[in-house]
C-alpha cells in the first residue's frame, strides 16, 4: 500500500484502528508483566489522567484540594 491509501484507510476507519492498536498493546502488556500490575498501572495512569486534566481547567486545583485535606495555608 502507498502512503496515502494508507492515510485514507486511517482516516475512514480510525475507531477501530486505535480500538485495535490499544487492544493489541493492552493484551500484551498483561502477557509481559500479568494482569494485576497492568491493572495497577492503569489506576494509576487514570489518575494521572483525571489530576492532569483538572490542572489544565483549574490551575487552583492542587491549592484548592489541600485546602480540603489539610488545615487552610499549613501547604504555604
């Protein structure tokens, strides 16, 4: 296939490329290292994730969730 059959292709099918893409490095990542530090991993990159994206709306949001847990300006 040329190059840009293979764009096209991406372009039209791109769900279920990326679904098998992840499918096929999800499956052997649990090969490579077992399924409970692959779910390990995952909560943790889920985190990551939600932390990372609650940063990038709120640049408060560190500050403000200390302020939650620990007596107000103990952090400062």
């Amino acid at each position: 296939m040329d190059k840009e059959k293979l764009v096209q292709f991406y372009n039209s099918h791109k769900g279920g490329v990326n679904g098998a893409i992840v499918g096929f490095v999800l499956a052997s990542v649990i090969l490579i290292i077992g399924f409970l530090n692959t779910l390990f991993i995952a909560i943790f990159v889920g985190i990551g994730y939600y932390i990372g994206k609650k940063l990038s709306e709120d640049k408060e949001y560190i500050k403000n969730l200390l302020d939650k847990i620990l007596p107000p300006g103990t952090y400062r």
